[in-house]
C-alpha cells in the first residue's frame, strides 16, 4: 500500500476485524500507549467494532496532557513577566494551570506567541536582541530531536537572550510504571510508532520478558490499529510475549541515529512528573550540563513553584487507564473544551477530547442511546 487512504480501507479492515474474531477465545485488556492512536480509535469506532472480548484502555501517551500542572504554573509565571516573548505550540494554549491559561495571560498583555517549530523561537529570540524568548518545549522522544537542535543552533549562533522550559517525557518508564501499578488491567500494548521511529526498539524487550506482555509497534491509521490489535491478540492466545514492528515503513530497530546522536549531546534523563500520574524515574529530559545556561526553569527562578491538582478533575485516572473519560462526572457537564478541569479536555491528542469531538457524550447511570448528543 503506497497511499494515505490505503490504510482506511474498509474491506481490509473488514478482514482484519474477522481474524481478530476468529482468534480471540477469552478477554484480553490492550493499551494504546499514544493519544493519536486513542483518537483514531474513537474517531472510526474501533474499540465499537472489536469483539466484546477484546477491551481497549486509552493510556497516557498525550504529551500535553501529562505535563504536570507545576509545569504549567511555571510557564504561566515565566510568560507574565514583562520583556518576555513566551512561544508555544497552539495546543498549549488552552490547558488550564492553577487559576488562568496562556490565552488569558495574553489577554492580559503577556506577549505569548504560538509558533509551528522550536526554530521559529529562536529566530524571535534572533529578531529581538532585548527580549527574553522562551520556547515551551513538551512532547515525548517524538518532538525532543528538533527541540535539543534548536538549543544546539542557539549555543552556535550566541543567541543568549533564547531559552527553553523543558518538560519531555519517556515512554517505556511510563509502560513499567503502568505494570507495576497494583491496579493494572493491561496485558499487551500497542507501542507509539513515531516514538519508535526515533527510538528504535531496543528498549521494549526487556519490559515484555520482565512483565510477560506482548508490545506491538503500530502506526495511527484504522489498518494500523487492527494490525496491531490482531498481532497482539495472537501472541496473547499464543501464551507469547514479544516486540513485534507492525510499523516497518516506519520505523527501525536501531531508530534514528542522527537525532539519538543530538539527543545524547543536549539532554540527560532525570526523573519526571506526569500530571495525574506522579513522579516516575528516569522518564523524562533535562537539558544536560553543556546547555544548562539556557534553562528557562534555572533562568526564571521558577523551579520552586509547587500546585495542587483539582479533586473534581479525574484525569489522572484517565491517564491511567483507570478511567474512561465519559465515566468520569463532570465529562460533558463542567468539563467541556470551553471549560475545562484538565489537559485531557483541550489537547490535540487527549482521551477526552476524542470522546467530546466525536459524541461519545453519556451521563453516568444513563444508558447511551438516552446520553445528550447537542
């Protein structure tokens, strides 16, 4: 298949859906680790056309959903202050700290501009020698290459007044933090194919064999979802646990070289906050000690900032898997992406956004077909 479409192919995935069927004999609980995959789910139904056996459990692989609301609170701190130019990615915008939202800060006079790349942040910075230019960099392997490239051209350039507010994350800590929850549900996942592309493999082995869990490398079309979904389900009833790569026009084992290569140079692992989740070792990035000076956090003196998440948001168990988002009380009512109590709301990629964007409305108790659709 050479095409986008190729991948929605009804017939094909007819077929795909009628392997599942004949496969499965007994109920197996799958993660989809990315929200872009969460969205393709929901957005054609996939989840309504598998087999009863087979139960799909978003998980937290929303990069904008997991950064923790300190996190936020600071960016919201740094962009306030005046000779400030605060750049971030559009879906930023809307999540919600402590008691505003980059939109308002703007409102309110805080220069805080979106851009489509680190780089344009830096060229900000280029135009604007008497102004501090801070770029928001979030996201999970997937995002952090063209970030750490654009601190590396701003330590060549000399572009001092430019600096970034770090808060990449790592998937496969987050898969182990999710095995070793006393709660966990999940008995295969579907790894995040762009991470992958990135990464490469060589990670996952070792957490199926430790955790007898099949991981399966899928890409974000309907195809790829139930190629993945098929495979995982057959290594399952096989009592087989191994890393498969049903992503392969994609995705090498070995990743990609040149972006590990400028990963290792501008960032060290630390351990990471994940808003709903906690603290979980070694999951994310700091910038390493060769590119320390343009750490918006140490720059800004923002480090101390501390917050509370809101009782009534239930995203954290979302994010866990815990949770289906129309479960949760406020879905719908008080949590809409007008007014929303959390990230999972207003994200591109988040597990609620999907359930909002494509009327998976309900109110607990009520049936479905009685659940408001306006």
């Amino acid at each position: 298949m050479k095409y986008l479409e190729d991948f929605q192919n009804p017939e094909l995935a007819g077929g795909l859906l009628a392997d599942i069927r004949a496969t499965v004999t007994r109920p197996w609980a799958l993660m989809e680790v990315c929200g872009g995959q969460t969205h393709t789910i929901i957005r054609h139904g996939i989840d309504q056309l598998l087999p009863k056996e087979v139960e799909l459990i978003h998980g937290p692989g929303c990069p904008v959903c997991v950064t923790p609301l300190e996190v936020i609170d600071r960016a919201l701190a740094i962009a306030a202050r005046p000779g400030v130019v605060f750049c971030s990615f559009g879906d930023m915008l809307r999540v919600p700290g402590t008691d505003r939202d980059l939109f308002r800060v703007r409102g309110e006079g805080g220069d805080v501009r979106v851009v489509y790349s680190p780089l344009d942040a830096l060229r900000i910075a280029r135009e604007n020698p008497d102004r501090e230019v801070v770029f928001f960099g979030i996201g999970f392997e997937t995002t952090a290459p063209p970030n750490a490239m654009a601190v590396v051209q701003a330590k060549k350039q000399g572009v001092r007044n430019f600096s970034m507010l770090v808060s990449h994350v790592r998937v496969p800590p987050a898969i182990e933090a999710i095995m070793n929850s006393p709660d966990c549900r999940v008995q295969g996942f579907l790894a995040a194919g762009h991470v992958c592309s990135v990464m490469g493999t060589a990670e996952y082995p070792a957490l199926a064999e430790r955790h007898r869990v099949p991981i399966v490398v899928t890409g974000f079309e309907p195809l790829d979802i139930l190629e993945g979904i098929r495979r995982t389900v057959r290594q399952l009833e096989r009592g087989e646990h191994t890393v498969e790569n049903a992503y392969a026009r994609a995705v090498r084992p070995e990743g990609n070289p040149a972006a590990l290569a400028v990963l290792e140079d501008v960032f060290e692992v630390t351990d990471r906050s994940w808003r709903g989740i906690g603290v979980i070792p070694r999951s994310g990035w700091q910038l390493s000690p060769r590119y320390r000076e343009f750490d918006a956090e140490q720059r800004f003196d923002v480090a101390g900032i501390r917050t509370r998440e809101p009782e009534q948001c239930r995203a954290g168990e979302v994010l866990q898997g815990l949770l289906k988002p129309d479960q949760c009380e406020a879905f719908g009512t008080t949590c809409t992406p007008r007014t929303p109590l959390g990230a999972t709301m207003v994200s591109s990629e988040g597990a609620c956004a999907a359930y909002y964007l494509y009327r998976r409305l309900s109110t607990p108790g009520v049936p479905r077909e009685a659940s408001p659709v306006g």
